[in-house]
C-alpha cells in the first residue's frame, strides 16, 4: 500500500511514548485512567431488595460458537459466562436496562468491560454505565449503559465503518499466511491513522475508519476487529508503559503461537539524536509480533485475567526482514549499511537480541563502522558532504540509521 506523509508533533518511540492515551477500566474507582481522558466510568453501584415479581433477563441469542475465540469469556466460570452472554446481547440491541443473572454489581460492571474487550465492533457503548444489585428469592444486577448513539446515529456509523473496513480488506487475501495478514493490518493502521489526544471518538473504531484520527484504544480495538475478521485470533490488551501510563494493545497468535503487537507504538516521528525529525513515514516494527521478554521492556499488562506466555520471537519483523541479531559482528553491520546505501534506501535497523552485543555494536558502529559506510556513501553517489542521522535506542537494544543522499 502506498505510503502517506504523516503530520508532525507526534512523538517518538524513543522520547515520549509515555504519553499514550487509551481506556483502562477500573469500573469500581469510576473513571478511565489515562491523561487526556474523562472520568466517569461508573457512576455507582447500588444495592436494593428485589421483589417477588419474575425478573426480566435479558434473553440469549448469542451462541458458544460465536464466543469460541473471545478471550475474555473463555477466562469466565459457566455461572459468569451466562451473565456475560446477557449483558453482551443488551449492549447489541442498545437495551437500556439488561437485568443479568449476577449478584455482585462490582462483577457485574467488570464482566460488561470484559464484552467490550472482546468486541470492538460496539462502539456506541463507551463503558459508563450504572449497576443496582438486589436481593431476594433470586439475586440479580440491573446493568444500565450509557449509549453513545441513537439506533439511528448507530445504524449510519456503522455503515460508513463497514464500508471503510471492506475497502481495507479488499488489499489483503483470505489465503494470506497469518504473518501477512497482521503486518497487513498493522501497517495500514500505521499508515491511515494519526494519533491525537483530543480526536473524537478516540476510544472506539469510528475514530480509526472514519475520522482516521485516534489513541491506543481505537488503534488496538481497529486491529482487533480487522483481524478478527481475517480469521486471526486477536484480543485487546491493557496495562501501563514504563513510564506510568495507561495503554492499551493486542495479543495475536500467529501460526500456531501467541506474540504481541502495538500498533500505536509503530506509528512515531523520528527524531535523531542532533535534533530535527527524520522522514516521519518509516514505521518502527519493534511491536510487530514480539514475546514477553520484548514486550516487557516497556509494558507492563494488566493482571486481573492472566495473558498466555509469549516466548517466541519467529514473526517478529525485524527477525523475519534479516535486521535481528543475537550476537556482534563487524563486517556483517557494515555489509547491512553497504546494501542499504547501494539500493539508495532507508533505513539500515539493527535490533540485538540482549544488551551486550548491542553495547559491542554501539561502540564499533559509532566509532568506525558508520564511518566507513559513510565513505562508501560519498564515493558512489559523488558526495562532497555525507549526512545521516540516527536513532540509538537503549531501551530496545536497537540502532537505526537515515542516510542522506543529496
């Protein structure tokens, strides 16, 4: 697909990703965590004595085959997976008050962030929402969302998400491997959308197929719903970053093993070390497909339900494109730099799998190799002036260089 110049002031990945705005949903402390977010996720939970008169539940229509690969209802007991399906049915049909075989309203609000999880196709739902529990011959929940839409305003934003969602699959095939469907979906993110705090709608998939401006929860429950609908089994994922930020991102399984993506954390400005930006249309691949160990340098997931262990590193993009490196070696960094510099590209990457080869590479590429790439550069394209710049990024164990042809 065709690549697009992106607009500046974003950050980078390695100077401020910490400013990551997304929804982490803590339905008893009432309010979404993240800065630039609004408060009131819950506005209370309440306890009242039920009567004799037969309680209305929200009848079922959704099947166990349709639930098979939402991840968070798998983690429910069957006594939860019953009010789940009630709730689920609810917020589909925009009921305004889903009574649901539970007996806890604290439950009850966590179970309903669990349906929005797996679900990111319902948008017309933010997660505010008011539960009364009740007591009696049979204990229950009173579940009352808050809707963003009418059925009407609902009914024509779908419409325009599922013409933009056809338009973007139309570009990848359903025999594609799993690997290609995801980096398909990742960089068409990465691509179409940019990140900005105060965009509206920025916590569901409008914001991402339509206005084409969100934050980490319209990126993450955008990649979900088009893989999802590629037959990739994709869930959304929430925690915090390393500086103390809310987030939100994906876990994929790809051939057969579990790996995690973020596609917000692809989608930075670069920006060297000398200062001024780097053409802003390169994406970062560091969360395309990466385990535990990666991920964790930077994010840390929540722990109320347990993620499966990632533990490999197969389809990570910089392993699958050569750029990967579990040991230093010299001639072979200058060799990446010749090729690159030979098809006039950008950039050259060199991800190291631990932190002393990349110390060894930080030395020996800084203090020499770099500079006989840049002679190289010079002679063959009849360079009085050599320029590049680069990003050095501890954290990730990675260097990437920009050379300068003119």
């Amino acid at each position: 697909m065709g690549r697009r110049k992106r607009r500046s002031g974003c950050l980078s990945a390695f100077i401020g990703l910490s400013a990551i705005v997304c929804i982490v949903v803590l339905a008893a402390l009432g309010g979404f965590l993240g800065k630039g977010v609004k408060k009131g996720l819950a506005e209370g939970v309440a306890k009242g004595i039920g009567n004799a008169k037969q309680i209305p539940f929200q009848e079922i229509s959704i099947t166990d085959e349709e639930l098979a690969q939402k991840y968070y209802y798998q983690q429910l007991d069957e006594s939860e997976r019953t009010a789940y399906k009630e709730i689920a049915q609810g917020v589909r049909l925009n009921v305004e008050e889903i009574y649901v075989h539970a007996a806890d309203a604290d439950r009850t609000n966590t179970i309903f962030q669990y349906v929005l999880k797996d679900f990111p196709e319902i948008f017309w739902c933010d997660g505010t929402t008011k539960s009364t529990s009740y007591e009696g011959q049979e204990a229950y929940t009173v579940l009352q969302p808050v809707y963003s839409y009418t059925e009407e305003e609902k009914a024509q934003k779908k419409a325009e998400i599922e013409k933009a969602v056809n338009d973007c699959l139309s570009g990848i095939g359903e025999n594609a491997a799993d690997y290609d469907k995801i980096l398909y979906v990742y960089e068409y993110i990465v691509d179409t959308v940019d990140y900005e705090i105060a965009s509206e709608d920025n916590q569901n998939i409008y914001s991402v197929f339509v206005n084409k401006k969100s934050v980490c929860a319209g990126y993450s429950k955008a990649a979900q719903y088009l893989l999802e609908r590629l037959g990739v089994f994709c869930t959304y994922v929430t925690g915090t970053t390393s500086g103390g930020q809310s987030h939100a991102w994906n876990l994929v399984k790809c051939e057969g093993d579990y790996y995690y993506v973020d596609t917000t954390w692809g989608d930075p400005v670069f920006q060297a070390s000398e200062g001024g930006e780097i053409d802003p249309s390169y994406i970062s691949y560091d969360y395309m497909c990466c385990d535990d160990e990666e991920l964790k340098k930077t994010h840390t997931p929540d722990t109320e339900v347990p993620m499966p262990e990632c533990v490999k590193m197969d389809f990570n993009y910089y392993v699958v494109n050569g750029m990967y490196y579990t040991s230093y070696d010299g001639e072979q960094a200058l060799d990446a730099m010749n090729d690159v510099i030979a098809a006039k590209a950008n950039p050259v990457v060199f991800k190291f799998a631990d932190s002393r080869s990349y110390e060894q590479a930080r030395e020996d590429i800084f203090g020499s190799q770099i500079k006989r790439a840049a002679q190289n550069l010079a002679d063959w394209y009849g360079l009085s002036e050599v320029k590049y710049k680069y990003m050095d990024e501890t954290e990730l164990n990675k260097i990437t260089i920009y050379w300068q042809y003119e």
